[in-house]
C-alpha cells in the first residue's frame, strides 16, 4: 500500500510506526519539538509534584514510591496536535505482575496525561520457571500475559529495600505513547495500584522510581 507519507525530522522508525498506524495514511508529520526532558544529572524538579531524589546505582533518580502519584506540570508549549512521553521507569524489588490473590497482587501501574489516563500495565520482578511463574502484561496493557522482565531495557541491577543486596530485583522499562493533545499546558502523572497486604512494609516490598522523562510535541498535518 502506498501511503505517501513524507515525514520530517523523525528520529527513530518506531515513531514513524507509531503515527501511521495512529493515523491515516494521509496524514504527514510536519514537525516534532522536544519539549522536555530531564535525567536529573543536575538535581532539577521545576514543575514537579511530591517529586524528591534518591540515590540508586550512583545515580540520581526520582524514588521511590508506592502507591502515591507523582505528576509534571508542563507549561509554554508550542503549537501541536500530539505529544509523544518517553518516561523510563525502574521496578524495584518484589512485584508480582498479574497475581490477582488480591493479598500479593495485581501489582499496576499507570500514567496519564491531564485528566486521561494512557496506559495501565503490571511488571513482575519474580524468577520463571516451569513451574512456578508470576506474569507480568508489560508491554502490553493490564490484564494481557507476558513472561516477567519482558520488554525490559535492563534486568541485572540489585533491588532496592527488601532486596537491596539480590541482583537482578531492579529492571527497568521505557515506556514510550503517543497520544492526541493541543493545550498549551500538560499534567503528566505516574502512579500505581500495588497490592501487599502480606507485607509489613509495603513501600520496601514493592516500589518503583523514575530515571528519566522526554516529552515531545508533534504536528500530525
């Protein structure tokens, strides 16, 4: 099939994809803007709400929470139709992904943009066997079935609290959506629905923390 789509200044082909199938095949990417972006190497929150730094691997990373919402007020934004947020995430310790015991798990979480929410998943930090394993939907959304640390950009680092001396019980994520907005102002919030009700501490059970945030405004034309 023939699209005739001449995109301009499309960094990688998964964006491309992304906005073809999202779109028509009339449609052309006039332009992208990146709009924001923070790995916090230099200790900077401007914009954040209940953001707070740690230290994790010798780098400063935004950690680390359980079931409490961290959100980003954007402000100044040019002119577009779609924002595309990159957010890379890392899952500490004991999540259980799919486990719907309702004592252990589901173990979600979640982002949205303004008042919508984007993309809602589990992650499962647990060894897999034939035997015994504990599912996880990433990369795709709750409640499909993947096997745990699948979609993962890294899986060897040590966790985090209850885990803080195991390897391999931190794995991190780059969770990359595109989606439809033209205000001039956004609210990019993070959260989760963890469940760990056997757990004296659930914060140092199960927690997850933000290494880095892009956000790049698109004209789709």
């Amino acid at each position: 099939m023939d699209c005739n789509i001449w995109p301009k200044g499309v960094h990688t082909l998964l964006l491309l994809v992304a906005v073809v199938l999202f779109f028509s095949c009339a449609d052309t990417l006039e332009s992208e803007q990146v709009v924001y972006t923070n790995d916090f190497s230099d200790a900077d929150l401007t914009g954040f709400e209940n953001g707070r730094f740690i230290i994790f691997e010798n780098d400063t990373i935004v950690g680390y929470y359980h079931n409490e919402e961290l959100a980003v007020n954007l402000t100044g934004l040019p002119a577009h139709n779609l924002l595309k947020v990159t957010l890379e995430i890392l899952i500490h310790d004991s999540w259980d992904g799919n486990t719907s015991d309702g004592v252990s798990g589901p173990d979600q979480w979640f982002f949205g943009v303004d008042n919508e929410e984007v993309f809602r998943t589990t992650f499962s930090n647990t060894p897999c066997e034939s035997t015994y394993c504990l599912y996880q939907s990433y990369p795709d959304t709750f409640s499909k079935t993947n096997k745990p640390k699948t979609g993962a950009t890294q899986t060897n680092m040590p966790g985090l609290c209850l885990f803080g001396t195991a390897p391999n019980y931190t794995t991190q994520y780059s969770i990359s959506k595109i989606i439809e907005h033209k205000n001039s102002t956004a609210r990019i919030y993070m959260d989760t629905d963890l469940v760990a009700e056997n757990a004296p501490d659930p914060k140092c059970d199960e927690s997850w923390s933000l290494a880095g945030i892009t956000v790049e405004a698109l004209i789709l034309k």
